[in-house]
C-alpha cells in the first residue's frame, strides 16, 4: 500500500520511505518523486530481472531533471543494509556498487532522486564475463529522418545476427535511439565479446558508408549514426529496460518486439511512465533472453561471412 500521509510504501515485505515525495523531479509535466515511485513500483516485476545481481550506475537528479547530475557508482554507508552491494576493482583500488535485487532497494533508489538505472553487462560472480552484448545506435540527431536512420540500420543489424544465429532483442532508449541486445551464455571476456562487436559494427557501416559509422570522435561522424559497441567494455553501462529517462515528459527506455520496428508510431521516446507498463504487459521480448549464444561459434561463421 502507499500511504501518502505518511510517505511510506509497502515493498516487499519492506516499507520504505518516501522523503519530500511532492518533490517536482520534471517540472514540466509536474511527475513528483513519489510519483515516480509509483511508476517503479508498477514497473518492478518487469524490471527487476534486467537488474538482479548487476553492478549499477545510478544517475541522480536531487533537485530534478533542470538541476545538477550525480553519476554514482559507490554506494554511501548510508544506505539500509538490506541494499546489496558489490565491490568490484577498478584501475586504482576497488568501488562498492549498488545491486538492485528486490522492489524495496528499487524504490529506497528512487528515494535518492535516482531517475535512471545503468546496468553492467555481466553479473557479481562472473563479473569478467559479461552475458549480454549491447549494441547502442546513436543518431546524430533528433529529427523523424535521423530516427528513420537508427530504424533501418536495427533491421540491418538484426538481419546480420540473424545469419551468425545470434538471438537479438531490441529495445527504444528513451533518448534518440536504439539499442540492440544479445543474450550470451558468458563464455567470452569482456575484450572478446567487444572485438566481435566492433567486427560487426564494422560490417554494417561498410555496407552502407553513407549513412553509418564506427568513428568513435564526433568530428569524424558527420550526420551519420554511430554504431556504438563501447558499452561492451568492463565496468561500462547501458540503460536498463524500463529506465526512467531526465528528459521531458518522463520517456522510458521500452523493449520492442521486431515487428514493432517498423510501426510508424514507435519512436524513441514513444513510451513514457504514463503507459510504458501497457507495453511491459504484452512481453514484446517473449523468452527471447533464454536463447543464450556462444560466440565462438558465431565468430567461425563471421569469418566465412567475410
């Protein structure tokens, strides 16, 4: 239950507290905090298996999405104990990610002004083996034409990992693109599992040069979308399904089927917290994410591609 007089919901067999919940987080749409609380609440049983034992970056609005930015990795020794955390190395010692397994830790996040959940691609225990591979297509621009741009190339994209036998999920950013996923059985480290990506990014811009790139300077790109592989690296993030995106009107980082691709309609800020669980409901990815591939099978049918 979510008692707004005394600010406090019911999660899990937790309660949880909601402080300052009339908070504007987006003044333009007047979406409080406890709102959005309401939102992820909703939202969880949908969510939280894209979540479950992945380290997480945690992107912070205290003062709403016109205000600063905190991109927070470490998880301060304020928080419950019951919140799971994960200590994982980095170049100069160790960081205490934050692990979002359960409704309770979902909402105590959103407490913080967490708006947006990144997700590792690999999970604690087999941390140096990620088990998804992330493409982001990230156009140049904003407009229907630039969004028309990252549509083809997902057909593209999903043809080609059609022909490895790779299973592909897709799903809108929330922000201008598309990102295309692949679940893997984690048998590659992260350095492998980048070097096929960027094999095949390379593949699809040199099939149409004109209109896609692999060029990691934003000089060199011109108004051509980037195929952008680098989300497969250790200790990089992508937006988790379901994300809240700090944009205007709430917009959600929505998981498509392949036949809603090409629905004149769906754009990457098509759904927003006001109706992104009618579209959870419909399990636009089915069980798509248990068709779990080795690469070095696709890797051998690469070469013969190429």
């Amino acid at each position: 239950m979510n008692d707004r007089q005394t600010h406090r919901i019911r999660a899990g067999g937790r309660t949880v507290r909601i402080q300052r919940p009339d908070k504007v987080l987006f003044p333009g749409d007047g979406i409080t905090k406890a709102d959005l609380a309401d939102y992820y609440r909703a939202i969880a049983p949908h969510m939280l298996p894209h979540l479950r034992g992945r380290p997480l970056m945690l992107e912070r609005h205290p003062d709403g999405i016109d205000g600063p930015r905190f991109m927070q990795k470490n998880t301060p020794d304020t928080y419950p104990d019951w919140v799971r955390r994960v200590e994982v190395d980095k170049a100069d010692g160790t960081v205490c990610h934050t692990v979002c397994d359960n409704t309770a830790t979902l909402i105590h996040l959103v407490d913080q002004a967490c708006i947006t959940f990144h997700r590792w691609q690999s999970r604690t225990g087999r941390l140096e083996r990620p088990d998804r591979l992330v493409f982001d297509l990230d156009p140049s621009g904003d407009s229907a034409e630039d969004f028309e741009t990252a549509r083809r190339a997902a057909r593209q994209l999903g043809e080609l990992l059609d022909d490895l036998r790779l299973t592909s999920v897709l799903m809108t950013t929330g922000s201008r693109g598309l990102h295309v996923i692949v679940p893997l059985t984690g048998d590659t480290d992260f350095d492998g599992t980048r070097s096929f990506a960027q094999e095949i990014a390379d593949i699809l811009a040199a099939r149409d040069p004109d209109r896609l790139t692999t060029a990691v300077r934003k000089q060199a790109r011109g108004d051509r979308l980037y195929v952008d592989v680098q989300r497969n690296g250790y200790a990089q993030t992508a937006v988790s399904p379901y994300s809240v995106r700090a944009r205007p009107g709430a917009p959600v980082a929505t998981p498509i089927s392949w036949d809603q691709l090409m629905d004149p309609d769906v754009g990457p800020r098509r759904w927003t917290v006001a109706d992104a669980l009618d579209q959870a409901a419909t399990r636009p990815w089915g069980d798509a994410l248990g068709g779990r591939r080795a690469l070095g099978p696709a890797g051998r049918r690469l070469a013969a591609l190429r």
